[in-house]
C-alpha cells in the first residue's frame, strides 16, 4: 500500500512528507529573478510607441501602448532553462524566453534583455532600461548564430 502511494504521488509530481502529502512543485515558480525586475523598452528611432516589458517580483507587464497584457500571481509562471535563459509567461501554455546580459548597443555597452519567441530561436529581440536612449533597428535584433 505504502509502495503504491508513493508511486502515485511521484507520478503526480507531488512531495511525501512525513505527516502526509504535499502539493509543493519545484519545478515552476511565480517569482522573477531579481536581475529581470526593471521597466525594459525597445525604443526605436522614428517609433512613438516602444514595445516594453516591464517585470517585477511576481508580476509582468508587456506590450505597448495600444495593447499590453498582465500577469500577476497564480496566472505567472517562471522556469529555469539552460544558459541563464527564463522562461516567463502565463501558466501553462509555452512562453517567450529572456536572458540579461552585457552588449555593445549603438557603440555602447549596456545591460540589455533579451526575448526569444521559442526557445530554439537563433534571434532575439533586444530591450534595454529607460526610453530616452533610441536603438536602431538593426541593434533591435541580435543574431544568436
């Protein structure tokens, strides 16, 4: 009996404590990593209404002016991939995946956010902190080779 309940509880991906079940799962979180929480644009040049992501501790918000969507709580859903990569989204279904890092941006080195659509993406759109700072296009895409 005890060697079946614990089979079912691993298939369920549910913890065995000493006192009982425990619906607890590693492996998503609804807390963003500190080095993601900031207001992030991609303020292109000739462009009036920049796309943003704005990330804190367990919310996002992304978009742009005319349209942008919220997650906060229980709908947020934060997964560790590899190489520093997260995948950060609405519980369930696949999300874009983002990755802070240094790069030379018009000239300039900044910390920028990075946004792959899919996970295997060779490209990556590029968002840095602020509006004031104008990208070009072609800074706007980074090529991951």
């Amino acid at each position: 009996m005890q060697k079946k309940m614990l089979l079912l509880a691993l298939m369920a991906g549910i913890a065995l404590t000493t006192t009982g079940l425990s619906t607890t799962n590693a492996a998503a979180a609804t807390k963003i990593p500190s080095k993601f929480r900031h207001s992030w644009y991609q303020p292109l040049k000739n462009t009036s209404n920049p796309s943003f992501i704005k990330l804190k501790a367990t919310s996002i918000d992304a978009g742009s002016k005319t349209f942008h969507q919220k997650l906060s709580g229980k709908q947020l859903q934060v997964l560790k991939k590899k190489s520093g990569w997260y995948q950060i989204g609405a519980k369930g279904i696949t999300n874009p995946t983002y990755k802070v890092t240094k790069l030379k941006v018009d000239g300039k080195k900044r910390t920028v956010l990075l946004k792959k659509y899919t996970t295997k993406s060779h490209y990556a759109d590029v968002y840095v902190i602020g509006t004031k700072t104008k990208i070009s296009l072609n800074a706007a895409t980074l090529d991951l080779g």
